[in-house]
C-alpha cells in the first residue's frame, strides 16, 4: 500500500491529527448546542426532531461510502471530508431559522460519515504497518479533541463569543493541519475492492456492531444532550453547563489510552462486561441524583463505560476471518454510528412526552446490553 520511505510513525501522527480534527469538529458542534437551542428558542421535542437531520444525513451517505472510498481511495475522500465537514460548522454557526440548522446539520452528518470510514479505513493501514492493535490509541486522540473541544467551547461561551466566531477558528485551525499532515496519509489503490453499495455482516460483525451501537448511542447522548441535562434537570450555573460533557470526555479520554493494557490483561469479554455495567450505573445515578456532583460523576461513569468499547470491537473485527479488516471496520462503524446519531434525537423525542430524566433511564438499558451481547460472542 506504501512504496514511500516515509516511516510507519509518521504515518500514525498524521493519521491521529485527522481524528483529532473529526473529534475536534463534533465537539465544537456539541459544545454550542444549549447556545444554539436559545437562541432559535426551540423546545426540547423542536430540537430533537432537527437533530434527527444529522444521522439522516448520515444514513443517506452510508450505501455510497464504500463504493466512493473504493474508486477514489481513503486518502482522496479524507482529505476532502477533513476540508468541507469543519466548514459546514461555520455555515451552521450562520444560521437564523430552524429549517437551516435542519439542512447545515444533514451536510454536516453526510461528511462525518466520509470523515468517519475513510479515517478508520486509514487507521487500519496503518495498524498493519505497526503489526499489533493501535486502533485504542487514534480513538483515544478523538476523544481527547472532543475534551478540548468542550473546553474551549467553555472558554468561548465565558468570553460571550457567538458560535459562528467559534466555528471559523476551529474550521481555520483544521485547514492547516490538514494541509500540513495531508502529505503524511497512506496512498492505497483506487478502483480495486468490493464495488456494491452493501456488504452483508455474518454473525460475529452483526453482534459486534449491535454493541457498537449500544456504546454509540450512549455516546450521542453524553455528546448532544449533556449540556442540556445539566442546564435544565441539574440547572447548573451558565458557565458550568459543559461541566457535565467535559467530565464524560475526560474519563473517555483517558479510559481509551490504557484500553489495551487493561484488555491484555483482564480480556475482551470481561472488559465489555464491565463497560455495559458501569455505563448503566452512571446514567442511573445522574437520573437519581440531579446535582451537581453525583451528576457530575455518573457521567464520569459513563465516558470509562464507553471508552474501550468502540476501539475493542473494531480490533476483533480486524481478525474475522469471513470479511477483510477494512470491510469489517465500515459495517460495524455504520451499525455503531446509526447509534451514535439516532440517540439524541430519540433523547429529545422521549423528553417531550415525559421528561430528559426517563430519557436517559432508558438509555441506561441500551448501555446494559452491551453487557449481555458480550457474553454471547466466544471471543
């Protein structure tokens, strides 16, 4: 796949910066949520169902993926991707009716998800290179762009700077990155692979990517409706809202950078069992307990419940031995992230006919599956 003398490290750096950049993008987007809820003056059912516009936007990409990444190659669709998925953050961050955050959000969805395969399709090369699982490591990098993301939307929510400010200097510092490191992508082969819209998942993929689903859709939540939690249920101060969002992806942060050491020692399925448990457990207590402290660490529970899970089935999806890796890779990660986009629209959905506390109760059982689904693979 590589006939350059550029090293398997340098690679690896250039690849963690895209995920960085894709983190990064999301966070921002999710940082200003409550800010952009305010000031369109949507209700929480209003704002659910427009969220619904992102994973539609999503969905409607998912049968062209990889067809488009087999003729064009991941680099050629990750370098476009990495280029309009920030700049459509700034278009969102222009908008002054309902219909065109509806519209920005189902741009901003159709290029996370080109983002989204063609990174990971990236990373798969490049983990063939290193000869042993790395793919913990890149997701750790997204979730430490997802914390400095949220932090620096605290900081520009502190200075009373709009979102559309915000958003140019993410979408300016993503455009130099991406220039400078964009030379550092692996080159594969364009036109060769599987060139049909779907590719069905045996059994083993199906399960791995229905825990993907499971860990993802917890995700979304944490993502899109943690700021909302902690404003409208916790009511936390104005400068404290992203308090519980930048404790989740703290603990996801982290939890994700000593996934593999954790895992050869205690194994997959023990590590899966834990994470479904101790996500359940976090959500249940932020529901039972709305303050600003226990709330506070019942999120924290939730990003080291979510933090290996992702990156663990990814790699056991490496190693089917009816799919290659990168096929494999691209139907758990359309499984998982139908999850991870179908979550918060769902969140606002259920909040309108009760309230975001039964909400998130009922997420509390997606994450307990992923408990049960791993003690029904031999892994």
């Amino acid at each position: 796949m590589n006939s350059s003398n550029i090293s398997p490290k340098s690679y690896r750096i250039a690849i963690a910066v895209f995920f960085f950049i894709a983190g990064l993008s999301f966070a921002s987007w999710a940082s200003r949520i409550p800010n952009i809820k305010h000031h369109l003056t949507l209700s929480d059912g209003q704002l659910g169902l427009i969220l619904f516009a992102l994973p539609v936007g999503t969905m409607t990409s998912l049968p062209f993926t990889g067809w488009v990444i087999s003729k064009l190659g991941s680099r050629t669709v990750l370098i476009t991707a990495a280029f309009f998925y920030p700049l459509t953050l700034v278009l969102i961050g222009l908008v002054q009716q309902p219909w065109q955050l509806a519209v920005w959000l189902f741009v901003f969805g159709t290029f996370g998800n080109y983002f989204n395969i063609s990174v990971n399709t990236q990373a798969i090369a490049v983990e063939q290179m290193y000869g042993r699982t790395i793919m913990a490591s890149f997701h750790g990098i997204w979730s430490l762009a997802g914390f400095s993301g949220a932090a620096f939307g605290t900081l520009m929510i502190a200075l009373n700077l709009n979102p559309f400010v915000h958003f140019i200097i993410i979408f300016l510092a993503a455009i130099v990155a991406s220039f400078y490191f964009s030379k550092y992508t692996v080159k594969d082969n364009k036109g060769t692979g599987n060139s049909s819209f779907f590719t069905k998942p045996d059994r083993f993929i199906l399960i791995y990517g229905l825990i993907a689903f499971g860990s993802m859709v917890c995700e979304g939540t944490m993502f899109d409706w943690s700021g909302v939690y902690f404003q409208k249920i916790v009511k936390a101060p104005a400068q404290w809202i992203t308090l519980g969002y930048l404790l989740f992806m703290s603990t996801m942060a982290g939890g994700r950078f000593v996934s593999d050491r954790i895992t050869q020692q205690f194994g997959i399925k023990n590590v899966l069992t834990a994470s479904g448990i101790c996500i359940a457990s976090g959500l249940l207590i932020s529901v039972s307990f709305p303050y600003m402290f226990s709330a506070g660490l019942g999120f924290m529970l939730v990003g080291l419940g979510v933090s290996s899970v992702v990156p663990l089935v990814y790699s056991a999806a490496g190693k089917s031995k009816t799919m290659s890796p990168g096929t494999a890779l691209a139907a758990i990660s359309t499984i998982g992230f139908i999850g991870f986009l179908l979550g918060p629209p769902l969140i606002g959905t259920i909040a309108e006919y009760s309230s975001l506390r039964w909400s998130f109760s009922l997420i509390a059982i997606l994450g307990l599956s992923i408990t049960i689904l791993a003690n029904r693979v031999k892994w």
